[in-house]
C-alpha cells in the first residue's frame, strides 16, 4: 500500500477513486508521564513521554486508515492529513486522527 500526503503518486496513473478513509486513535497519558513532563516544562528539554505516546497514536491511526483503504480495495492512499489533538479533563487524552482517499492506480 503506497501512502503519501501529495495529490497523487509520481509515475502512476490514478484509475479510480474509492473514496475518503480515515483512522483515529485516542490514548491515554499516565499520570506519572504527566508529572515527569511538567518537570521537564520547567526545567526545558523534550518529553520523550509525550513524544513516544504521539507515535502510538499515529501509528494506530495510519494502521485503521491502511486497513481499510485495503478493505476497499485500493492500491494507495493520497493526500494523507494528520491532525493531533488533545482532549478529556485537563488534555489527559492524546488524539490523532488522518485521512485521505483510497486509489487504485494503474
């Protein structure tokens, strides 16, 4: 499966498109993270928490849409957008959301 977030794949014709696709993924950040991160917002650096939690949820959501781009069968999904979020009491959830349209190609 070609993923990519431009319009269309070089070398490739698109033949038919099978519509928008999409995956979500909402995870929750522990509470020790949490305070680990705080410290970290103070003191300066990165939260290399934070960050590993954002891979999951990126990773879970590029799988859903992977899988059900599959499911109808394409051969690529373009214009792929990521979109992060935060959500629930005080941003405790992380989400990450991406879409794009499923292809064939020739």
């Amino acid at each position: 499966m070609i993923l990519t977030t431009t319009p269309s794949v070089d070398g490739r014709q698109i033949t038919e498109y099978l519509g928008v696709v999409t995956g979500e993924a909402i995870l929750g950040a522990n509470i020790v993270r949490d305070l680990f991160a705080g410290v970290r917002d103070i003191v300066g650096g990165r939260s290399a928490a934070y960050e590993e939690e954002l891979r999951k949820a990126r990773d879970v959501a590029m799988n859903e849409l992977t899988a059900e781009a599959a499911s109808r069968g394409a051969d690529a999904v373009v214009g792929i957008d990521l979109d992060y979020e935060t959500v629930g009491s005080n941003g405790s959830m992380l989400m990450v959301s991406a879409s794009g349209t499923a292809v064939r190609l020739a």
